[in-house]
C-alpha cells in the first residue's frame, strides 16, 4: 500500500484517510501471523495477558505511519506506551490476543484520533473476516463502507449482553455484577475481545457491553462507534483516564437504564459531550 506524504492532509479528512489505510495495512501484516503458525507463539504479560510477536510488529507498523505523515501528533499504544497531546492517537496492535494465539478468528486492531481531548476518528478492524468498522464524529458508524446501528432491544429476555473482565476489579464484584445482568433475564457472554465487543454493539450484533475496567485503547475507538450508531455509552473519560483506563459500558437505548444499574457505570447525558477525553 503506498502510504506517501502528500496523500495526507494535515486536517481531520486527512488523518481519516490515513486511519483508514493503515488499519487495513496493518490488517494484512496481523492476517499473516495469523496464519503462520510458526510466528504465533506468545509469551505472557502476566495472568490472561498474552503476547505475540505480531502486537509488536503491528504497533511498530503503525506508529511509523502516524509519525512520517504527522510528526507533531503524539501516539499512545498498548506496547509501547508514549506521550499524550491535544493531537493524540491511541492503539490498540491486536486486541484479542488469547484467540489470536489459538487460531480463534476473533481479535481485531483498534485506532482511535483524539483532538483537544474529544474522540474524533474511531476505527476496528477485523482482518480474518475483513470487516472494518469506521467512525467518525458526527458523521455515523458504518461496517465495510455500509451504515449500521444499535439494535432497537427493548426485552432484557431477549438481550444479549457481552462482559469483559480484568484483574484489577476483584471477582467478587464481576461475580454480582454478573448476577445482577442475569436476574434482568439478558444472556451475558465473553468472547475474548473487547474492542470488537464494542463494534458488535454499535453494529446491533450484541445489545450491549459492560467491562469493569478497561484500557483506553481498547475502547476509546469503540465507545466512538456506538455513540455514533445511535447507543448509550458511559462517560468515559470521567470515571476513568486515558492512562490508567476505567469502567466501560456501551448499550443499545433500549435497555441501557437497567444494564447501568447492574453494573453501576454511569450513561453519558444527552446535554453531555459523548467522548470528551481527559489527558491525564
């Protein structure tokens, strides 16, 4: 893919252009480990925190496009970490990197543009099943270049709700709170991948997704879409940080009230700015 300067214009269009191709980009390096299983070993970051080689190669991939188009922007990603600025990206390599490592089609790369702390560029990528979900702010969501939306649920006894865990909550806590979604009468789920949880949302596959703590660069890109296909989403960045992460959740209207009360995180209010983004 020819990723030349001039391509670029040093605007929110040109950076749109530019998440768009190095996603898909960095989509076909990511497909290759995947199906090499020669290069997917992983090593461990610590309990069910996995690590490939191709996180490193994807991120690495990445952040040499953003910085030879826009140098002054600052990139922040999940391997290797970097500085925030009013005109930040945010990555996430492979989100799903136990499946990836287990040959589950299942995983996906994360992008997210912020500009003067609000969320204005969102895109998630699966490569083994080539669909591509892009947002940006005030313009929609849309898988493979087609609009979506949230689901119209309104029935708990039809709703399915998909929940991520983390060790920094205690499982006592995701134990009720998994109580608590169930007693509603939704089926909760886990698939493995958290940023893909999110585009399943937005695109009415799943009624919502709740996660206790989650990191900013598997949600910021996805918080995004949903908002932008018509769902409920938390405020993010007020209960938790880019840096240090904080409570997620992402709901279809319909039953947003109820799944915000099971799993105590807040619903952003509609006078509200949806992804206003504090830096710190």
């Amino acid at each position: 893919m020819n990723l030349e300067r001039p391509l670029y214009s040093n605007d929110l269009q040109g950076r749109a252009k530019l998440c768009r191709d190095v996603i898909l980009s960095a989509g076909a390096l990511v497909l290759r480990g995947f199906e090499n299983s020669a290069t997917r070993g992983y090593s461990m970051k610590g309990p069910q925190d996995f690590l490939t080689e191709t996180d490193a190669a994807s991120e690495a991939h990445i952040r040499k496009a953003i910085a030879d188009h826009f140098p002054d922007d600052a990139f922040f990603g999940e391997e290797g970490g970097g500085s925030i600025s009013n005109r930040l990206w945010v990555v996430d390599p492979v989100d799903g990197t136990a499946n990836f490592a287990r040959s589950i089609p299942h995983f996906c790369i994360s992008i997210a543009y912020i500009e003067n702390g609000r969320a204005e560029i969102g895109a998630i990528y699966n490569p083994a099943l080539d669909e591509l979900y892009f947002a940006q702010r005030g313009a929609g969501a849309t898988r493979n270049g087609q609009p979506i939306a949230v689901s119209a649920t309104t029935a708990f006894e039809t709703a399915s709700v998909e929940m991520g865990w983390s060790g920094r909550v205690s499982n006592e806590i995701y134990l009720e709170t998994i109580r608590d979604l169930l007693a509603l009468g939704t089926n909760v789920r886990r698939a493995g991948s958290g940023a893909l949880a999110l585009a399943y949302v937005a695109d009415g596959r799943s009624d919502a997704y709740v996660e206790l703590h989650m990191n900013s660069w598997d949600c910021v890109a996805g918080l995004l879409l949903v908002a932008e296909a018509g769902g409920d989403v938390c405020p993010f960045m007020e209960i938790g940080s880019l840096r240090g992460g904080g409570p997620v959740l992402a709901s279809a209207p319909g039953i947003a009230g109820g799944v915000s009360r099971a799993s105590r995180i807040p619903i952003a209010s509609a006078d509200g700015p949806v992804a206003e983004l504090r830096l710190a």
